[in-house]
C-alpha cells in the first residue's frame, strides 16, 4: 500500500501519472472518495501516464463510459448514476480493459462484482487545506 498527501490538483495528476507510466496493459484502478476528493483529477494524470490526451477527461458522468487512445487505451468509466443494483453489469466492463487498455472506474464502490483478478483501489479522502490523502492499494477480487 502506498499513501501520499498532495497539495494540488497538479500534485494529484502527477501521482497518477507515475503509477501510469509503468502500465502496460491490462490494468484495472478502481477509484473511490467522496464528491470533489479529485477522481477525474486522477484519471486526468492516469492518461497523461499512458499518453492519452488529458485535456479531453471529464467526468464520463452522463456517458458512463468513455475512451481515451494512447500508448494504452484509457477506458474511463463513472459509475455515479448507477442506479439499481447490478446496472453495472449491462456495461459490459468485464470486457475490458484487454491487453491493450487501461480501465479507471469512479464511483467503483457500486459495482456489483469484481471479474478482475488484481485491480488497483485508489481511495482519494480530503485531508484539510486543499490537501488530498491518495491511498493506493493492490484488491483481491
């Protein structure tokens, strides 16, 4: 498990990118925090990690899915309008992220199943004065 407190969204984005630049396909990040702890923030830093444009994430809210190309394709899903249980299922998120993409869920907390072996979970909490707490850990599924 690693933690790190950052000061910025910048600082936020450039812990992403690290852990991204080491991605070579395949990965899994599920993320979780509550609104405004810097999800997208994260994602944002996660495709400038796999060379996909960081300037066109955005919050996936009313799409739910939405993919970036790169080195790696980014696959940003946003699960926040799941509404019943089991939605998630429809999306057909199992599929991916295939060995040349990276999959970012938000909202992963929702998801009804994990068929993913070894995702990454990303909690993002506010630690007080525009600081943010990213605690990154390796799940069992």
């Amino acid at each position: 498990m690693a933690s790190h407190v950052t000061l910025s969204e910048a600082e936020t984005e450039a812990v992403a990118e690290a852990l991204a630049r080491a991605f070579r396909g395949g990965e899994v990040v599920l993320l979780s925090g509550e609104l405004g702890s810097g999800k997208t923030v994260f994602v944002r830093g996660l495709a400038r990690g796999v060379e996909a444009d960081p300037e066109e994430v955005a919050s996936p809210t009313f799409v739910l899915l939405t993919s970036y190309p790169g080195r790696l394709t980014l696959h940003h899903a946003d699960l926040y309008r799941i509404g019943k249980p089991g939605e998630d299922r429809d999306l057909g998120l199992e599929e991916l992220p295939g060995p040349d993409g990276v999959l970012a869920v938000e909202w992963s907390e929702r998801l009804s199943w994990l068929p993913w072996p070894e995702p990454l979970r990303v909690l993002l909490e506010h630690a007080g004065e525009g600081r943010r707490r990213v605690t990154i850990e390796r799940a069992e599924a």
